[in-house]
C-alpha cells in the first residue's frame, strides 16, 4: 500500500468532525497532519460540554444532533472525535448516517495498543464515562483474552488542560495520584492508551515520568492512521491544502483563544463561527 501520507481523496467534500468542545483539536491535528489536503468541517459542542460526567443516554442525544447537523453540511465522511461520545453513541450515529464513513475513537486505539504491548499489560486512561463504560478492556479483550487491562478515569485532567495546566508540580502530582497505583507495580503495563482527547497535552509529562519503557496511543492519531481502509479516500493528487471550518454552539471566542494548545496552531476569533444547535 502506498504511504497514508499520499493518499488524498477525489472527493472534494469535506470531512465532518465533532467533539463535546475544544479537545478534538487534537484529534483533528492528527488527521490534518496525514490528510492534509482533505478539507474538515469541525463542530466543538461547547454549550454541552463536559460530555465524561454525563450519562450515555445524554450522551447519545447530542451526538445524533451533532451528526445529524454535520450531515447536513454535506460531507463525505465523519469522525466522532470524543472518546466519550465514541464510547456511546459510535452504533447509534452509524445507523443514524449510513452509508456515509464514521469512524470513533476506540477500535483504532484498541487495535494499535494490542500491536504495541509485548508484556501483554494495557493501561487506560478516559474521562468517567469512558472509563465506567469499561469499552476499552471489553474491546480489547475481545480481540485477545490473555490480555491484561489496568483502567483508571482521570476526570480533573480534562479541567487541567482545558486551563492550560499541562506541565509543573501541580500536574506532576495529580499524574502520580492517578497513576502510581498502577505504574508502580513490577508488572507494570507497558503501554497506556491516551483514552480522551485531552491527553495527548500531557504526553511530554507523561514521557518524562513513564520513560520509553511504556508506549503511548494517541487516539486521535491511532484512528487518523486507521482511516485508508474507506472507500472515500483514493490515490489522486490533488495540489491544493484543504479548507477547515471551525463552529462551536458556544464562546466560539473562548474556542480561538484556547484552540493552539490542543491544535498546534493559532485561530483567529474570525476562524471559529458560533452555531446555534437546539438538542431535542
Ligand atoms: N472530549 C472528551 C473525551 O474525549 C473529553 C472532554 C469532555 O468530557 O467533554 O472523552
């Protein structure tokens, strides 16, 4: 196969990407940095955001609203680039869409931590819902039985990087407080699954701490590397960079202000366009 760098799409409708807010952008970075002349559309659902300490239920209701409005945009694809929503509404939003692509979070990062580990010991790390939902451990042990999984829900670090906390001794001890019970043991996992878009801000700490003896998956860019398996994406040059559009049902302000940590770039407050979507 040719290098998922080089496969650009003939389709030139954009790809629609939706999270609870701002920490999507990460997953989006992650596609950009593959597929950079695809064109996105991204919603932020900043109104309703945080979605880790919802239930599923809620959950499963603003996601079908999200995708059914992305739909609406005419795209040719969709990503659901939210753990938390992935972990509860993926089935409802593919049913909802079809035949149009979605791709979530989960199985992309189960399949690349399942490749990586070679103790046969996985961590995860997610918001409360992610992680109550036990999605991550019931997928992967559904691919291999013999594997073991240490899961914790690490809710304050949503607010840590969404505050712009992500290095520092106060970071550093809420990362212990998290993660010593399960890193501290001799059988420790070998690789920790970055279980919620706001993690990988945490991945230079985290490397620090963890040393090279444990891999870190990436969501985002676990499923940005699983997408050439659809049919929208074909080797045809095309020589343009595509076009983003950025929306948030909330402070699209707040959404600029903040996008670079978790986007790698700078948007202007005229990037980001506020959009009204009522939830039934
Ligand atoms: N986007 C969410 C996730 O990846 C984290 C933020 C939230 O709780 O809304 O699970």
């Amino acid at each position: 196969m040719k290098s998922l760098e080089k496969i650009i799409s003939t389709d030139p409708r954009p790809i629609g990407v939706f999270d609870s807010g701002i920490g999507g952008l990460t997953v989006l970075k992650a596609f950009i940095s593959l597929y950079p002349h695809e064109s996105y559309v991204y919603i932020g659902d900043t109104a309703r955001l945080p979605y880790g300490t919802k239930s599923p239920e809620t959950i499963i209701r603003y996601s079908c609203m999200l995708a059914e409005t992305l739909c609406q945009m005419d795209i040719k694809a969709m990503v659901v680039a939210c753990n938390t929503a992935s972990t509860h509404a993926l089935k409802k939003v593919e049913a909802q869409i079809a035949p149009l692509p979605v791709m979530g979070m989960i199985d992309p990062a189960v399949e690349t931590a399942r490749s990586v580990t070679k103790n046969k010991h996985i961590a995860v790390i997610g918001t409360r819902g992610t992680i109550q939902s036990d999605i991550y451990a019931k997928n992967l042990r559904a691919q291999d039985p013999d594997l073991r999984i240490s899961s914790k829900a690490c809710q304050l670090l949503v607010a840590y990087a969404e505050d712009g906390l992500i290095d520092g001794p106060l970071v550093s001890s809420i990362l212990d407080h998290y993660l010593d019970e399960i890193f501290s043991k001799p059988d420790a996992p070998d690789t920790l699954i970055l279980g919620c878009t706001h993690f990988p801000l945490f991945e230079p700490l985290l490397r620090q701490k963890l040393g090279s003896r444990v891999a870190l998956v990436n969501t985002g860019l676990a499923t940005a590397k699983s997408l050439a398996r659809y049919q929208v994406f074909r080797p045809a040059p095309l020589t343009q960079t595509g076009v983003i559009k950025f929306f948030a049902t909330d402070g699209p302000e707040y959404f600029a202000k903040n996008a670079e940590r978790f986007f790698g770039q700078k948007l202007g407050q005229d990037q980001v366009e506020f959009l009204d979507i009522k939830v039934k």
